[in-house]
C-alpha cells in the first residue's frame, strides 16, 4: 500500500496473514506471520468454552485472567509489555500461543478432549483494516463408545402456558340407523417430552446400550397447591433423542376430569357428531447437565441439556349433533 502526503510518500507494509482457515491436530502447531505496519492490537478469541488464561512476560512474570473466551496479546493504547507465550486451558481442551517477535504468532493444540472441534481466531486491529486469522482446534479421536450415565439439572423450571380450543373429531352416520361411538381423550391427552443435548452428535454413543430413565419436570396437584407450576415430582422417562410421548397423569386434572375417559355419543341417521374440546397445558422447561462416560478411555463429559414438557393440566369435552348435507 502507497500513502501520499504533501511532502513524502508512505509505504505500509500491507501485507495479508501468511495462513488462515487451517487445522491443527493434538500435539501439532501452525506458526503464522502478518505484517505489523499501523497494527494497534492482537486479540486471541477461543470459541465453545470459557477458558483460564495464562499469559507470560518477556519480564518472566505471569498473570492469569480466568473465565474469559478472548484475550489482548497486544494493545498499543494500554500498557501491557510484550507477551512471549499464553496458555488458553479448560477442563477438556488446552491451547499455546507463543509470539517469538511482533508479527509471528505459533498456534499448539496441547489438549482437546471435548469431543468437539474447536473454532478460534486471532483478530488483527490495523489503524487502517481488521485482518481475521481463523483455526480449529482438532478433536482428539478416542476408541470406545460413550453411554448416557446421568442427567442433573439446574433448580429453576421456567413455566409457560397454552390453551386451544379444536373440533378435530368428526363421525358421520349416513345410515338409516342410529348408532353409538365413542373417544377416550387420552389421544390427544398426551405428555409431550423433548430433550436437547446438540454437542451430544459430537460423541460416539453406543446405540446398542439402552438410555437411562431420566427425571422430567411435571405438575401434580395436591391439597397445598395453589398455583399450576413445575416440579420435580420423581416421573421419570426414558432419555431419547426423539420427542418422547407418555400417558396424561389424572394427578394434574384441576377439574378432577380424568384424562383416559370415554366419551360415547349417539349419533342420529344422516347426521354427524363433532368435538368439541379445550384443552390447558403447561410448558415446562428445565435446564441441565447430561452426563456420558467412555468405559474404555475412562473419559466422561457433562453436556448442557435443555428438557421441555408439555402436560396438560384441565380440559372440557363434548359431542355436537349436525345434520349431515344431503
């Protein structure tokens, strides 16, 4: 790049980034060099976890900054000395950067054990530009397959709430004679269970082993309940990875109406009887930590998990008679 002035032209070395957009394997490193023209400051950025990180001094004193997923090497507008090597560390992954000199940055994957690869950069502030150096942080490849030991959750159950009104039963009699039917509600009475755990694909899990039965929260009416509110009332289901169906609990009915009942209706000739039906419902949802655990490596990792349960808790149910168009 040529700046001109009045009196004297200015050369920038505007030179980009010697790599970008690589990998780097456990125990291997990529060394990366950029021009240093007008450069203000270098950023180091990890992404997935929190890290603690650990930066050494061309003085030989260290000063480590815990919880943060980014780091100044290098910022003209403070008064940090020249950083020769930082150590980003988690529980499952472990990263180097050593600057031999201004303008040469060495990117080491000592540890990656999260089963996941990692994206980082390292952003470059030029007074003129922004220069982004992108990596990731291979995952370290482990024999074995995982199994699902445990899910823990946090206190707090975020509820919410939905209540529809549907005509979705329809039966029609075009016959001379009058004829009797019926519908249990329980069809459409369901427990609607959902968990969430997306780093969960990142891991080799033994399909062949059958998940764990799991705590889910619900709602149970007692003598002391004053409010329809989630808890953890000891049911417990089957972890899947597909959406989960269960029987309605009577417990939660407010209106004492029981969720398996059948409702018969008589329906004239040439006529049709139809539903009519609300229904209340609870959305519960609960946030936690889901265990797995590598019998062959020992390894085991807690992944965040997000349950949600969607439980009715009252509705109302009857027949319509029409007469049906000739």
């Amino acid at each position: 790049m040529l700046l001109t002035g009045c009196n004297n032209d200015i050369f920038i070395d505007d030179t980009p980034p010697s790599s970008s957009d690589f990998e780097i394997a456990i125990g291997e490193g990529k060394e990366v060099t950029f021009a240093t023209d007008y450069l203000r400051s270098i950023q180091l950025q990890l992404d997935r976890f929190s890290y603690d990180w650990t930066t050494y001094n061309e003085y030989g004193y260290t000063q480590t900054y815990n919880d943060y997923t980014r780091l100044y090497l290098m910022d003209v507008s403070s008064s940090l000395p020249f950083i020769s090597r930082v150590e980003a560390v988690s529980n499952d992954l472990t990263v180097e950067f050593v600057q031999e000199k201004l303008g040469k940055i060495k990117i080491s994957s000592l540890k990656n054990i999260s089963g996941e690869n990692v994206s980082g950069r390292i952003k470059l502030e030029y007074s003129y530009k922004t220069e982004y150096v992108s990596f990731t942080i291979m995952r370290e490849e482990e024999e074995g397959h995982y199994i699902i030991t445990a899910l823990t959750y946090e206190p707090d159950i975020s509820n919410d709430f939905r209540t529809t009104t549907s005509n979705r039963i329809t039966i029609n009699n075009r016959g001379p004679n009058t004829i009797t039917q019926s519908y249990c509600v329980e069809n459409i009475c369901q427990i609607y269970v959902r968990f969430e755990t997306p780093s969960l694909r990142n891991f080799d899990i033994d399909t062949d082993s059958e998940f764990p039965l799991v705590e889910i929260p619900t709602y149970i009416q007692t003598a002391e309940t004053e409010m329809v509110t989630g808890k953890f009332n000891g049911e417990k289901v089957r972890y899947s990875e597909e959406l989960s169906y269960i029987k309605p609990l009577d417990s939660a009915s407010v209106n004492g109406l029981s969720f398996s009942a059948v409702y018969p209706v008589e329906i004239p000739p040439m006529s049709a009887a139809i539903s009519n039906m609300t229904i209340s419902r609870i959305i519960m949802t609960a946030k936690g930590s889901l265990r797995i655990s590598n019998p062959i490596s020992g390894r085991s990792h807690d992944l965040p998990t997000t349950v949600t349960v969607i439980q009715p808790f009252f509705y109302t149910f009857n027949w319509k008679i029409s007469p049906l168009d000739e």
